[in-house]
C-alpha cells in the first residue's frame, strides 16, 4: 500500500558534500567540479527511471544544462561550510504507474519552483533489486538561491527556518498531491501527513535500518533492529485489525439504531439474519484478533527465554588472565543486559496490548449485546411516538393516491366516448357499468 515520506535534506560542505558530487549521483551522469577539479562520475549507476531540471521562467539559458547550473551553485557560495543545496525526498505511490509517478514528482517540483524561484533537479529511482520492490521514490534537489536573469541571487532563507512552518506546509501539499493522483488512478489508497500520535492511532514507529544492518538483513541475517521492526510491524497491524472490528460494531449498532420497525415482518426478518450473521463475523474477526496477539506474547517470550539461554560464560581460569579477555567478556554482558532489558521490555509490553485486546473482546462483545438491545428499546419509544402523525401522512399518501386514480379513469372514459363518437356510434358507453 502507498506509504507516506517527505524528508528534507542539506548539501554542505562542512559534511564534506558538494551539490555536482549530488547532483551527478542523483542523475547518473557526469560532472566536473571546476571548484575542486574533481570528476564524479555515475554513468554507469543503475535505476536512474528519469531526470529533469525544473527552472523559473526567468532562468538564463545556460541553466538548462545541468553541470553548468550545480557549477553555479558551488561558486555562488563562498564559507568553507556553506549549505550549496537542499535536497526534498519523496516516497512515490506503488498504485502509479511509471508515466503517473513522473508527473506527480514534476508537479511538485513546478510548484516548488513558483513558490522559491529556485532551481529544481528531478530525479526519480527505481526500487533496488535487493530490496523492498515496492520502493519508488524521487529526489529533489534545490538550489540554495533564487534563479534569476543574471544567474543566482539571494539565499532562500525561509526554507532554513523551522519556525516558519514551510516544511510542514510541503508536507501537507504532497499528500494532497499524492492523492489526488491516487484518486485519477482509480486506487483506493491514500496517504497522512500527520504522525501516528496526531491521528490518534496506538501504532507504533519502526526504527532506521541503516545501511550495515540492512546489508545484514538482506543476506538472511536477523539483526536486533530488523527484529524489533518486526516486531512493531506485527503489533500495528493488530492494532489496525482492531480499529476496523471496533468500527464494524459501531457501524452495525448505528444501523440497527436507526431501523425502524414499521416494515414488512418478512424484510425485517431477513434483515435481522443479516445483522446476526454480521455479528457473528465479528465476534469471530475478534477471537482470531485475541488468538493473533497472544501468538504474538508467546513468541516474544521464546525470544526472551533464548537470549537468557544465550549469556556469555565468563573466561575459564586458564585463559582469565589473557590481557582484553577479561574486558571483552564484560562487554559482551553489559551488551546482553542492554538487550535483555529491552526484551523485558517488550515483552510485557506485548503482555499489557493482549490484557487490553482480551477486555475488549470479552467485555466489549458483551456492551455491543447490550447497545443492540437498547437499541431496539430507543426505536420502540420513537415509534411509539410517532405513531399517530405517521398514521396520519400515510392516511393522506391513500387519499392522494385515490384521487390520482379517479382522475385517471375519468380520463380514460373520456378517451373511449371520443373515440366511439369518431367510429359513428352516439351510444353513451360508460365503462363503469
């Protein structure tokens, strides 16, 4: 499903960075730093789908060619730690297709352009072949000052200040772009700027792999963060099953509040087997939720009981007096302990997610029985009300209605006279007789 990032990024110097060293690797191209001299090169850089340079109308010529402009960028900044580009992150829709994504990212670039005046590079890469095939995402990288007719003027300051707000207005403006091109796609998902904790979620976050454990993780190897992340990623997905089964009670109950009980028997039957056997799937959707969660502690305490199993053993007394044997091992148990803690942790945790999944199975199933019932009490009394002005409306509906059928006949009889006094015959047929 369609996922939501936007991370803002500095190219600076004082990180040993350049932007033509960025800009060449983003593009898979090569460019020459005349600043330093130095050639990067990345011709042969795999999963390059597509690269644009977006400019202001107002941008000179020479612009257009992209080793001139991040030359320009470099030479317009003079501090040894001077920030020479910014660089906008974008996580783009699996739903879309190639051609979508690419108008989507351009489309953002244009606006960034309107707003700042500065110089956008565009580049959008494919997922790795070693990793999550649904990774498509884009580069944006810009130029630190505005572009104008003579070349690069003043800094774009409002983007360094966090307490102008212009990032999070980015933030927002790419999921309303996001989806609406999921919506022209015909694609059900959408995405949310906001944090889990904004929209009131209990998920949790996972944690950044980084490039030595990813490497690990993708050779088969468990690491404690991908664990972790598995772990949280297994978690969240009870709490979403949990979100979509408490709304289906809420929902069911809605309607059955609101049913009213002048309708035919026969339809108010089927209607109640339908609602019982709706009920019925959610009680079911919330044992196998409780079965999920307590599946979910018993693998979290195997987890726990085999990193126990796992202490380091101290150092025999042949070897104890090796000089770094001893430190080691000490090390290696302060490291143990760290994540025994964190097992610890985790593991009631999880222990306090299924106490809370088990009360609202038990005790939760048992209000919504009781919401049905005072339901159906709720929609007694109201009918009872409004028995005597519903007798009366549907008194006036069959007066309506039996005056439309007189009129009706009357024309009907006057059709036939005319029609016989049209055949010669001045009989008076009256089809009421």
């Amino acid at each position: 499903m369609a996922i939501y990032h936007l991370s803002v990024k500095a190219i600076s110097r004082s990180a040993g960075r350049s932007a033509t060293a960025a800009a060449a690797y983003r593009a898979g191209v090569e460019i020459t730093d005349e600043r330093s001299g130095e050639v990067h090169d990345y011709r042969r850089r795999c999963g390059v789908e597509h690269s644009e340079l977006v400019l202001p109308e107002e941008a000179p010529a020479w612009a257009g060619d992209r080793a001139a402009l991040w030359n320009a960028a470099e030479q317009a900044e003079t501090r040894r730690n001077s920030t020479v580009a910014r660089e906008l992150v974008v996580a783009l829709p699996n739903e879309l297709d190639a051609e979508e994504r690419r108008r989507l990212v351009l489309e953002l670039a244009g606006e960034v352009v309107r707003r700042h005046r500065c110089a956008v590079d565009v580049a959008v890469h494919a997922p790795d072949r070693k990793g999550d095939e649904r990774n498509h995402h884009a580069h944006l990288l810009l130029s630190t000052r505005r572009l104008g007719p003579e070349g690069f003027g003043e800094k774009t300051r409002e983007l360094d200040q966090k307490q102008s707000g212009l990032v999070g207005e980015w933030r927002q403006r790419w999921e309303q772009l996001a989806n609406r091109a999921l919506e022209r796609a015909g694609a059900e998902a959408r995405i949310d700027h906001r944090s889990l904790v904004a929209r009131g979620l209990e998920a949790e976050p996972t944690q950044h792999l980084g490039p030595a454990a990813t490497t690990l993780e993708r050779r088969g190897v468990a690491t404690e963060r991908g664990e972790v992340n598995r772990a949280v990623a297994e978690h969240n997905a009870t709490v979403v099953e949990l979100g979509r089964t408490q709304a289906a009670v809420r929902a069911l109950q809605a309607e059955r509040a609101q049913d009213q009980a002048l309708a035919d028997p026969a339809v108010e039957k089927v209607w109640e087997a339908e609602r019982e056997a709706r009920a019925k799937a959610i009680m079911q959707r919330a044992a196998r939720l409780e079965a999920r969660a307590r599946g979910m502690l018993e693998r979290q305490a195997e987890r726990l009981a085999t990193h126990r199993h796992d202490r380091p053993q101290p150092p025999g007394r042949a070897i104890g007096w090796v000089p770094g044997v001893r430190g080691r091992y000490e090390r290696a148990v302060e490291a143990w302990w760290r994540l025994e803690v964190r097992l610890d942790d985790r593991y009631r945790q999880q222990r306090r997610r299924l106490e809370r999944v088990g009360e609202w199975t038990r005790e939760g199933l048992s209000r919504f029985g009781r919401g049905l019932s005072k339901a159906e009490q709720a929609a007694e009394k109201q009918l009872r009300r409004e028995r005597p002005a519903l007798a009366r409306r549907m008194e006036q509906v069959r007066e309506t209605q039996h005056e439309e059928r007189r009129k009706e006949i009357e024309q009907q009889r006057a059709r036939e006279r005319q029609r016989r006094q049209s055949r010669g015959r001045d009989d008076d047929y009256d089809l009421g007789r």
